[in-house]
C-alpha cells in the first residue's frame, strides 16, 4: 500500500466562492464583491447583481447537507477559509462580529460530527475592501496589526476545533494579482516594484508571526504556507532558458524558502539591489520570520515552461500566473495545460528543498458539465474529470514511493462553485454538481456526478483503487 494509513482525503473550497450571503449576518464588503467578472474584468465600485460570488452555492445556508455528502464521500478533511470580512466587517474595528464567528463554529461543529478535520485558510483571496480601499492592503505595514487581531481572535474561538492552519491562500500569487491576493487598490500596472515587494514582506512577517502566535495558543495545532506552484521547465536546454528558468523559479521560491528557513534568501537580495528595491525591516522583522511552519501546502493544476528568447515568450491562457506553453501537453478548455507528472516533480522539488510534510490542498479539472438523466436519477458522467484526477493521484502515489513525505491531498472546489479567474459558475470542479447557472437561474439543488462515486472509492480503498 503506497499511501500512507493516515492520509487526509478530503476536498477544498473557499468562503468567498461557496458562501454567498455576501452582506448577511453583519458580513463587510470583500474584495471579491467588486469583482464580477474575477481577474478578468475591472472592479466595481459597488456589488453589481452579476456577480455569482454575491450568491456562490449558497454555502452559508446549505452547508449541513454539503458536510453530510462529504461525510458520504469519506471525506477525512475539509479544506475552507474563513471570510475575514465577517468576523472583522471593515478589518481594522477592535470588536469582532459574533454572528460571523458564530457561523464558523456551527460549520466546524458539523465537520467534526462527521469525524472532519476542517483545514482552515485565514485569508483566501478575501480582504476586506475596507482594508483594501482605505489602507491600499498589504503595501500599509497597519496590516500586520489588523491581520494579528483578527488570528487571534478565530485561534482563540476555534483553537479547540481546528487543528490545521493555512496563512494566505497562493501567497505568491501576489507578485500578478495584488488586489486579488494582497488587497492591494493600487491599480496593477501603477504599482511600483518597491511597494509590491514591501507588501510582501507585510505578509510574511504576518504569516510568520501567525505561525508564532498560533504555535503559543494552540500547541497541537499544525500551521502550514500555501504557495501556488507551478513547476516551470525551460522551453530548450539552452543554458539562457535554463538560466532564466531558474530565475522565474526563485521568485515563486521566494515565499516558500522564507515560510520554511526563516530569512531572506541570497538570490532574492541580489535582485532588490539590482533593482533599487529596498525593504523596509522594523526592529524584530527578522525574528518573527524564523517562525518558520509545520508543514508545505500547495495548489498544483498545471506546469508552464520559460524562456530567455522574448519572440517566444507568448503568455498561457487564462491562469494567474501566464507563462510560456508547453508544445508536449495539451490544455483543459480554459487553457491550462495538464501535466500529472509536473505533480510528481513538484513534490519532489518541494521535499528536496524543504524537509517539510507537504499538503496538496489544490488540484483539479474545471470543466463544463452536463447534467443528464440516468436510470431515473439526475447525475453528470464526467469521465474526463476522474481521468485528470486518477492521473494525478497516481503520480502521489510515486512521490510517495520516491520517499516524499505527503500528508494528504484535498482536490478543489470537491463541491462546483464560483471560479477565482474567470468568476463562472461554469467553470466546474466538483464531485457534487450544484444547479446554478451564470445568468443567475438555477435551484440551486446538488447531484451527485459520477467522479463522486470513484471518490469515494479511492478514500474507501486508501487509493488502492486508483
Ligand atoms: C487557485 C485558487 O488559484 O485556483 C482558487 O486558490 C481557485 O481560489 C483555483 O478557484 C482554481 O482557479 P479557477 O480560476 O479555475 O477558479
């Protein structure tokens, strides 16, 4: 048996996607509520009705039924975030939103009844657009303050129900979408280097120093970085590509190498001084930062290759992160070009440069679905998302076999719902279809696909049915 007894199976969604009931309950505006259209499309000044995320699946309502059909699953692991806007409206008040908090116990109470273990993110592309708009996000060092408050707070609420932490969701993803994932106001191609790279070193001084606080309140707990990996080969074996590669690389490594070894990396230094970047630390900065984590997660959907040769350097489609495509793969139908044995690779590359258990708390095929009816039962037989996923666990399952210590694998969006980069609800990745559709119609009823009865069988079987 290649995975180990212990393996955490489970699924993974995000507040902002699922919940819905985005100003109930005393919820503050999010970022996500002035994105309609996701990273796409420009922000709005207020909420607009065609915004699915104002909705999502209507989570914040439905989610004992979505627990119970996780339970059905098997599910070990229940990866969620919470919406920092409902526990602080605005971010920066001293008093928390009981109603908010309230919610999160409910949600982990039913996880637990089911014998979940919830997987909590702490900010998962969700500032509030208070913080956002008043402070210009994580540029403002004030952040690191809001953001201490409001950790202590969910540490001290749910320190006895959630043993598994997450910093910031795809914390490298900052470096192409600052106001998606740093709350940053600032329009994208207005903000100078100088203060893309100061607002990092807000986060991972609050993500270490969450990891602080976390270890001193919570001795059990096991606090964990998310970084969106994205392993990236060169486009020849020419040793420019190879060479510049390995420098695209470095700045993904970045954020993973100062989540494990607690201080800035050589390569990272060289390129604030070749590039007039000066961070600004405070006294104890370097202190906090080796806090280092308990373990490595990471989201995997595809791979990109590089190039040092600027007639070639033509951007993948549609994800965050652009990227030359790869002539050997093909693509799923937003563009983003599969490759299971990237996974293999990645977690290789992880666990030789870290030493760390690592955590797939992302993966998965967006896909369109077809709801049909078979055998007087409405369902979807969605072959090609079982295909991906089988794909891609058994390239775990060699990692594993390679010696590489990996503590679960959680897929994405295990329930369909409101996509990060293109804010489509078509855009699917579940087990369980929910009946929403992009002009807002739906019931809103949930189905069991077919890959939700192949799920459930791997985590019966412990992935020998794989
Ligand atoms: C990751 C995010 O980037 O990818 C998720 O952490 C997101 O929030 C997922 O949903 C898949 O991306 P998309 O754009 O297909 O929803």
């Amino acid at each position: 048996m290649a995975f180990p007894e212990n393996f955490l199976w489970g699924g993974a969604v995000a507040a902002n996607q699922c919940e819905g009931a985005y100003n109930e309950d005393g919820k503050g505006l999010c970022t996500q509520d002035v994105t309609p259209h996701g990273i796409v499309g420009p922000r709005t000044e207020e909420p607009t009705e065609d915004n699915m995320k104002l909705v999502g699946i209507d989570f914040y309502h439905r989610y004992k039924e979505d627990v119970k059909l996780f339970a059905e699953m098997g599910f070990k692991v229940f990866r969620t975030s919470i919406a920092w806007s409902r526990i602080f409206p605005n971010g920066d008040e001293e008093t928390p939103n009981e109603k908010g908090l309230q919610f999160y116990d409910d949600l982990f109470d039913e996880c637990h009844k089911y014998g979940i273990e919830p997987l909590v993110t702490i900010s998962h592309y969700e500032t509030p657009l208070h913080l956002a708009k008043t402070y210009d996000g994580w540029v403002n060092r004030k952040m690191i303050g809001f953001y201490e408050r409001y950790v202590r707070t969910i540490f001290a609420r749910y320190g006895k129900k959630v043993k598994y932490w997450l910093t910031f969701n795809e914390i490298n993803s900052v470096l192409h979408e600052p106001f998606l994932s740093g709350g940053i106001y600032t329009d994208k191609d207005k903000l100078s280097q100088q203060d893309l790279y100061q607002a990092i070193h807000h986060e991972l001084v609050a993500s270490a120093l969450a990891t602080k606080i976390g270890h001193e309140m919570m001795p059990d707990a096991k606090i964990g970085c998310m970084i969106l990996s994205m392993p990236t080969y060169p486009l020849t074996p020419c040793p420019d590509d190879v060479i510049k590669t390995m420098e695209s690389v470095h700045k993904n490594d970045f954020f993973g190498d100062v989540h494990v070894r607690g201080y800035y990396p050589g390569y990272m230094k060289r390129y604030f001084r070749e590039n007039n970047i000066e961070i600004k630390f405070e006294p104890g900065d370097e202190e906090i930062l080796k806090n280092t984590v308990d373990f490595v997660s990471f989201s995997y959907y595809m791979s990109i290759c590089e190039t040092a040769d600027p007639e070639k350097r033509v951007g993948g489609k549609g994800n965050i992160m652009g990227g030359v495509p790869n002539p050997y793969l093909e693509a799923s139908e937003w563009g983003w070009q599969i490759d299971p044995k990237g996974l293999r690779y990645v977690l290789n590359y992880y666990w030789d440069r870290y030493q760390k258990p690592l955590f797939i708390v992302e993966n998965g095929l967006g896909a369109v679905d077809k709801l049909v009816e078979k055998d007087g039962v409405l369902t979807v037989e969605d072959d090609y998302r079982i295909d991906y996923l089988q794909k891609h666990l058994l390239q775990v399952e060699e990692a594993v076999k390679d010696g590489v210590d990996v503590m679960g694998y959680t897929s994405w969006g295990c329930i369909d719902l409101v996509s990060a980069s293109t804010a489509e609800l078509k855009k699917r990745y579940g087990y369980i279809y929910v009946d929403r559709n992009d002009d807002g119609t739906g019931t809103l009823n949930r189905y069991k696909k077919k890959s939700f009865y192949w799920y459930k069988d791997v985590i019966a079987t412990n992935g020998e049915s794989l």
